[in-house]
C-alpha cells in the first residue's frame, strides 16, 4: 500500500485548481476549516484527516469530470486547500530534524 503523501503525488487536477488551492493553504486554520468539512467533533490526526479529506476530494473529482448538476467549485476547492495544507503540515511532521550549528562558545583570539 502507497503512503498518503505518495498517493498525493499521484493526483492530477486541473492547474488553476491547484494554484488556487497552494494560495488558499497559507491561510488555513485546521481548527475553523476542518470541522466545516469533515463534521464537528473532536479533530481527526493529519494522517486521518488527510485520508478522509481524499476520500471526499475523490468524489467531487467524479462529480466534476461527469458534469454533475450538483458538483459545487466552491466546495470542491475548500477540500483541495485542506488536502494542501494538511500535506504540508504532515510533511513537516515527517522531516527530520534540522541539525542546528554547534554554538559557538566565546573563543577569544
């Protein structure tokens, strides 16, 4: 089975969704975006989250590429910020530590 992030990868939509989803990301609040998309309650990890949040994304995807009378932009680009900002933050999860420059003790000389 692939990881979240690869599957991510993977996704192809169109560019000017994705644009408008990577600006949107710098404005995301976990805990007022969330809940509006995934239902109140306690929140889910990022992993989770991101999981269900590709799970309705697929959706709407299906919904849109079929021309649906009930497929909403709006509502579609909502979860795509959320996929975005999800990812970004689960990738820094993931990373490893920064090795921080050895302080420089004051040598004299």
């Amino acid at each position: 089975m692939q990881d979240i992030l690869t599957m991510l990868n993977t996704l192809h939509r169109p560019r000017l969704m994705m644009r408008a989803a990577r600006i949107g990301a710098q404005d995301y609040r976990r805990a007022a975006h969330l809940p509006r998309l995934l239902g109140y309650g306690v929140l889910p990890r990022h992993g989770a989250a991101l999981l269900k949040l590709m799970d309705i994304e697929a959706a709407l995807e299906e919904q849109r590429t079929q021309s649906d009378a009930s497929y909403s932009l709006i509502r579609h680009l909502d979860v795509l910020i959320a996929m975005v900002a999800e990812a970004r933050i689960l990738r820094r999860a993931q990373a490893p530590a920064q090795p921080q420059a050895p302080a420089v003790l004051g040598v004299v000389t």
